[in-house]
C-alpha cells in the first residue's frame, strides 16, 4: 500500500496552463498542483503518483512524518 509522500513546497511553476512544484529535497520530482488551488511556497502538501491530494497543517505534516519514522525505523523522507 501506498501511503504517499509529505512535501514542503519549494518552487511553484506553470508549465503549459498546469500548475507544478517541487519540495525541498534534491531528489523531489516535478509535482502536479492541478487538485489543490491555490498553494503557496512552504506549504505541505500530500503527493501520491506526482499529483498533490491534499493540503496539510504543519503541525499534521510533522505527526505525518513522525509516524512514517517510527513505521520505517527511523528513516526519514521528508523534513515538515
């Protein structure tokens, strides 16, 4: 099952009439904001197959994190 990935936007960006972003991460691939209107840098976003879902308080983007942690043993993939 997949559960998603928690990114921190970085970079917002229209490519072609498409809303796009990217998180802070190196490795962060090119992200589709087409579902969540209005968006701004340093907001949480939740992304699954490159398209962000849903909107996420800080405070929820860090629990999110944390319990991701503590499922994988303490490996991190995003920082809220």
């Amino acid at each position: 099952m997949c559960l998603g990935l928690i990114v921190c936007l970085e970079e917002i960006w229209d490519s072609g009439g498409m809303p796009m972003g990217c998180g802070e991460r190196a490795d962060d691939d090119a992200v589709c904001l087409a579902y969540v209107p209005h968006l701004r840098i340093g907001d949480h976003v939740l992304v699954h197959l490159g398209f962000a879902l849903a909107v996420l308080e800080p405070e929820a983007a860090a629990e999110a994190v944390a319990m991701r942690e503590q499922l994988s043993g303490g490996a991190s993939t995003t920082d809220p």
